[in-house]
C-alpha cells in the first residue's frame, strides 16, 4: 500500500502567540516568537507509523513531499520513503499544496495523509475538486489553530492507527465536512464559519474529532449559561487568577463580572481587572502565583475537545503550572449532550500533559450541578 504525506510547515505557528491562525500573518507569528509546530506533529505520527510498519505485519510504502513539506520530517524519523520530484517555492503556499496532491496521486497515492489545518483541508478540496479525484481517501494529522473541520483525526498517533485499519481492508471511505473559517473576522473576535465542502477519508469514527457545531441560541441555553456562569463567580477566591477560554459560555463569566472579554480569545481576570486576548508569553509574564490560578474552559460543540483546538494560548506548560485540579469545566446540558459518545478530548501537543489530563473531570453544567465526564 502506499500512503501520501505532505506536510504544511508553517500550520499552527499562529496558536500560542494568540493570533488565531496563520494565513496572511506568518511574518507577524515569527516576529512573536513563534516556532513551527506541523513537524513534531508529523514526527510524531511516523514514529508511530514507523513501529507498526517495523512489526512487519503490514507492507505500507511512503511517499512524501520535498523539503520541509514531508522529506526531512521522514528523514529525521528514519523511515523509508521515497519523494515525489517537483519544485517547491522557498515560503510553501497554497499553490504547492496544490501541486504536491496532484503529483502525489499521479504517483500512485490513494491514501494521503496531511499535517496542518482547516486551511489545509481546504487546499487539498480544491485540488480534489477541480481534478475529479474521487478515489483519493484523506486523513487530517492536527497541526492547525482551530480544526473546526471533520477531517481531522483527534491526535498524530490516531493517524497511524487508522491507516493500518486502511492497509488491512477493515476501514471503509465516509464523508467528512471541510470547514471554512474566515481568520480575518476571527481575529476581529467575529464567529464566521461555513462548510466548504466534503473529502472522503476512512470511517474510523472513534479515532476523529467530528466537525465543530455551534451552541444552539435559545433561552434555555442562555440560561443554563447564565446560571453556570454565577457560580464560577460565587466561587471564586480573592486575589485568584482566572484564565479565561474562548466562547460564548466562558464569555457569559466575564458578562455577569461587568467586564468585558474577548470570544474568541484567551483572557485574564484577576482583582477586577481583565487583560485581553492574550498569548502564552503574556500569561507566564502576568500570572505571578500558578497555585492561585484557575483555567475555566468549555469544550468546543460536537467535537469535545478541550485543549488543543482554538485555545493553544493555554499551553501544556501552563496547564501542568495550574494543575488539573485547577481546571474548570463549564458546559451547559444541551452541548454536553451533543458531544459525540459523551466524552471530551485533548490534543495539547504534548503527550505526557495529554496523559496528565485523561481520566474523570468534573463539568459543571448548572449551578452548583456536576457530572464527572471522561477524558478520552
């Protein structure tokens, strides 16, 4: 079998810097610090991929993309592959994603597997599109800001696992949505969001994240919300620090606190006062006591997820600073009921706060009301 891997170098270097993605900011990204994020991802995913291939039960063949976008990855992984010969510019663009699936298909590649994130997808859509590849299964390894589409399995490792059901012949194709998240507006802190499309991937359903719904907008929500929402402030302690996720639960604290807080963004709140839209730099500079620190958080609609998707400004090292115990999981009745198998999910790039994280959380879904939910 061979598998296609083409990796977006630059996906996700927006995430922890705060600015909500990387289309048309890269330089900006860089200038905050920023460092590449898609290859320990794509790493991370050949290593497991390399011990399933090494266990000799499988005969799967690997051809990759030039340069940054697959071959030194592969290299530094010490897996065998080939690389497809095509010219790449020295800033990998839309174009030479574009370009990398065609030759890849060309090549024989029914299968790919890509590193990135919705805008990503959205790349290998169009190319799909417009050339009637309608044989080529897609498998999304996150390596993004948002990931708002179905694509996209939960982490690196799961790739690797799915593909190995694709090289056995016990994955089937389905339809996974392709979101288009407009990054402009989301750094406005403006919720713009449509669905682009359909790429046919494997059906695998307990290894991929589903696509993002939204929260319905009802009167029982908003009061589920509100009554969430007053007793995170009932229960907060003088002088704490609150680390404040994005979303319009989350959001609904700092409404009830008269402040005024960011959607999208990561915030902070401490002794009346609100810093907004911060990074992760900015939150290791103001927080001077970790013990004293709360994270409040609601998972994203459908999906479950946690950490990891939207929210990389809380990064693993500040969450294993706050602890989970710290942690405070908000999230109303009906989007609890939405989530896909009642369970939440983490992809904070870091397996060992990933393993830190699984287990029993306590969501708070009312006031005062808890339900102990799993992560996965």
């Amino acid at each position: 079998m061979i598998i296609g891997l083409l990796i977006n170098p630059i996906a996700g270097m927006g995430g922890r810097v705060g600015l909500k993605g990387t289309d048309g900011v890269l330089d900006e990204a860089v200038k905050l610090g920023a460092t590449p994020v898609a290859p320990k991802r794509a790493m991370e995913f050949l290593e497991t991929l390399g011990r399933i291939i090494r266990s000799g039960s499988l005969d799967i063949q690997i051809l990759t993309c030039p340069q940054q976008m697959g071959e030194q990855v592969a290299a530094k992984a010490e897996i065998p592959h080939k690389t497809i010969p095509i010219a790449l510019g020295d800033v990998t663009s839309a174009e030479d994603t574009r370009a990398c699936v065609h030759a890849l298909y060309k090549a024989g590649v029914r299968l790919l597997v890509f590193v990135g994130g919705d805008g990503t997808a959205r790349d290998i859509l169009d190319e799909v599109d417009e050339h009637s590849l309608d044989d080529l299964m897609v498998l999304g390894v996150p390596s993004g800001v948002k990931m708002y589409s179905g694509i996209f399995v939960v982490n690196p490792a799961d790739a690797a696992e799915v593909v190995r059901l694709v090289a056995e012949g016990t994955a089937s194709s389905t339809e996974f949505e392709v979101m288009d998240a407009d990054e402009e507006a989301f750094r406005k802190d403006c919720f713009e969001i449509r669905l682009y499309g359909y790429l046919k991937g494997p059906s695998v359903p307990a290894r991929f994240q589903g696509a993002k719904q939204a929260s319905p907008e009802t009167i029982d929500e908003g009061e589920a919300q509100e009554a969430i929402a007053r007793y995170v402030i009932d229960s907060m302690i003088p002088k704490g620090t609150y680390i404040l996720g994005p979303g319009t639960t989350v959001k609904k604290v700092a409404e009830l606190l008269d402040v005024e807080k960011t959607t999208l963004g990561v915030d902070i709140y401490r002794n009346e006062q609100v810093y907004k839209d911060v990074n992760e730099e900015q939150i290791l500079n103001l927080v001077d006591d970790f013990n004293k620190t709360w994270i409040v958080v609601s998972p994203i609609g459908h999906q479950g997820m946690l950490f990891g998707r939207g929210n990389q400004q809380i990064s693993p090292n500040i969450i294993q600073k706050v602890g989970k115990d710290n942690i405070i999981v908000i999230c109303t009745p009906a989007k609890l009921r939405g989530i896909e198998n009642g369970t939440l999910k983490v992809d904070t790039g870091d397996p060992s706060v990933d393993e830190l994280l699984r287990g029993y959380v306590r969501v708070l879904t009312d006031y005062n009301e808890i339900r102990m939910v799993k992560i996965e």
